[in-house]
C-alpha cells in the first residue's frame, strides 16, 4: 500500500470513516497508540497539520498538550 501525504482533513476523515479526524487522532494518541498517531499526523497537509494544532490548543485539555505537541515535531 502507497504512503499517504499531504491530505486535507476532509480527505482523511472520509478516508478512515471518522466524523472529525483530530478528534480521532487525539483519541488514537491517548489509547497509546503514538506511532499511529504520528502516521496520521504526517499524512495531513500543512494547512490540515496547522488546523490541528488549533484543534489541539481549543478543545484537548492542556494537561495532554505538550505531550501531543511533542510527538508532532
């Protein structure tokens, strides 16, 4: 199976049949699953990673934040 990049969050969602692909990644990374995450991560474009990033910050409790920003870079 090829590498999936630079995908917006809309593609992502209808791909992996989510209703919102941060909240998923959120939950993805809380169940442990880090390497996963990171896969999802990688695979949204700019504009998808920069959104996500504001998802983080406005609706994840900051107690997980750096944690989940750490694992982005």
């Amino acid at each position: 199976m090829a590498k999936r990049s630079s995908k917006t969050a809309v593609q992502q969602c209808r791909y992996y049949e989510v209703d919102n692909i941060f909240e998923y990644m959120v939950e993805t990374y809380l169940n442990g699953n880090i390497s996963v995450f990171r896969e999802l991560y990688h695979e949204l474009n700019k504009d998808a990673r920069k959104d996500f990033t504001d998802f983080l910050l406005s609706e994840v409790e900051p107690i997980y934040w750096r944690e989940i920003l750490k694992e982005t870079i």
